[in-house]
C-alpha cells in the first residue's frame, strides 16, 4: 500500500478485542521478560480474547525426532479428507519467546484441510532459556528430517513447503535459504507477517530474550534475519501481511529484495488486518477470509 494511500481502519472486531484487551489492564505478552510468565500471559490471553476456532480434524499424530539441541517434539497434521498433496513444515509465531503446538494447533489444522497438505508442526526451544540460535535450529533440523520422510508425512515424491507466522515466519526464511544451499527442493514458503530484519525489533524484552547480550554482533546474522541473504534460487513466498501490522515496513522491504533477485512472489497485503491476524479467525471474519486466501495460494502453488 503506498504511503500517501489512507488506510481503512482496524477490522472491527479485531479493534472491540484490543478495547478489552487495554481495558483488562493486562501488560503487553512480552512485559518483563519472563518466558514462563509469558507464556502463562498468551495463555490466557488467548483464551479470554480470541480462542482456538472449531475446526474438522483429520488425523493427528505428536512424536519426537533428533535435533542439535536435543529431542524436538513435533506433531502431524494430516487434512480431513482426501490424500494430502504434500508436505509443510511448520513454524509457531509467538516473539522468539511463546507459543507451542497446542497454541497452533488450528493454524495447523486449517492449513491441512484447506490446502489439503500434512502439517508437521514444530515445538521449537523458546528463549529466554533457549536463546539465538538454538530455536532456529531446531526448526532447520526439523525440515531436513522431513524432507527425509516424506513417505510418513504427505507422501514421498511430493512437494515439501515451509511456513510460519511471525518469529516462525522468520524460520521458515531462513529454512528456505538453507535448503536452497543443501540442495532440499522446495516447492514454496508461506510467510505470515514474518519478522526478516532483526535489526528494527524495537521491544528490549524481546532483544535480550532471544539474543542475551550478543543484540548487535547477532542481529544481521543471515540466521536471525533473513533480509542480509543472499536470497536468489529460493523457494517461490507467499506472503501475507496488513498495513496495520508492526512489521509491514520490514515486510515491504524484505519483497522488494525478493523481487530484486527474481524470487516468485505472491503478495497478499490485506488492508484492515493487523499482526497475529492468522490467530483471530475465530472472532472475525476478515481474518478467516485472509488465512483461507493464504491457504489457497500454498495450495496453487505446491499443485
């Protein structure tokens, strides 16, 4: 959206759950810096303000493969009906800090039906116990070992994809560059409102959770922020963001450098949603609407 266009206002709903989110009194998820704390926080959040939404299930499995920093615990999602067309490896959203499989079970569950892909969700190692790198590599490892056993998720000989929202979108960039550089073939990656440029995370919580004292000698690392890549030969992105989100500019910026090296990309920038909107489809029908969009397109693109 060019910035002499005026923006249509907050998605009603999005906007009555924020009031009572303010009105709660409530701090902000990342307030303090306390991972446990945090997580007991989005928790609750999540559950007053905007709950899982009611979805099919097909079938779902939780299991546990080898990572780098330890046992990385892992849950399948495989669609409702029908065979699936293929694979996607999927990261939480959550600042580095919160959320789990549980809190993105439906995420997962919504892209298995609507793109009819098995989901391999992620429980990646959060900080501030687990700081920059060892949840990034976490989610590198759980690629790698999915696009060795593809016949136990979507099927063996069909495409792999990665995704994330927000801090998982942020993964599943830099995945991206790093099965272009092992020779994995991907078929696509779905960025939700990803974070691409650590240098303009602005929450000081968040700095010194995820990289402890080492902000500025980390933060242009190509695994924290994918935007100082090299990023010709990546996979295809589909990307979905709202101008009312915190990271827009950084995902403004980080398109323009894909199209500068010539990456596929499908730029879905819905005018009334905010960050997290993938979250609230249970309270508002516009971001249910994104979501579906963004679960079409990784569908198009993958067949």
């Amino acid at each position: 959206m060019d910035a002499l266009t005026q923006v249509p206002p907050l998605d009603a709903a999005v906007a009555e759950m924020e009031r009572r989110w303010r009105d709660s009194g409530i701090p902000g998820l990342y307030a303090g810096g306390n991972g446990p704390v945090s997580r007991e926080r989005a928790r609750n959040i999540r559950s007053l303000l905007y709950p899982k939404p009611d979805l099919p299930k097909g079938r779902i499995e939780r299991s546990t493969i080898a990572g780098p920093n330890g046992p990385i615990t892992v849950e399948t999602v495989w669609p409702v009906d029908g065979e699936a067309i293929g694979t996607l490896v999927y990261c939480h959203g959550g600042g580095w800090i919160i959320g789990d499989i549980d809190s993105h079970q439906a995420h997962a569950i919504r892209i298995a039906n609507r793109t009819r892909v098995a989901v391999l969700n992620v429980d990646y190692r959060l900080a501030p116990e687990h700081p920059f790198p060892q949840g990034v590599d976490d989610a590198l490892a759980a690629v790698a070992w999915a696009a060795r056993n593809l016949d136990r998720l979507g099927g063996a000989g069909k495409p792999l994809a990665v995704g994330g929202d927000s801090a998982g979108g942020n993964f599943a960039a830099v995945a991206a560059i790093a099965c272009r550089d092992q020779g994995i073939a991907l078929a696509a990656q779905l960025l939700i409102y990803p974070a691409t440029d650590m240098t303009g995370i602005g929450d000081p919580d968040i700095r010194q959770a995820y990289f402890g004292q080492h902000f500025e000698r980390d933060c242009r690392n190509p695994k924290a922020s994918p935007r100082f890549a090299r990023l010709d030969g990546i996979a295809p992105v589909i990307l979905g963001v709202g101008p009312h989100d915190f990271l827009y500019r950084d995902n403004l910026a980080y398109a323009e450098a894909l199209r500068a090296a010539r990456v596929p990309l499908t730029w879905r920038e819905f005018p009334t949603l905010n960050h997290g909107f993938f979250s609230y489809t249970a309270i508002s029908p516009a971001c249910a609407a994104a979501a579906d969009q963004l679960c079409d397109d990784l569908r198009e693109t993958m067949s």
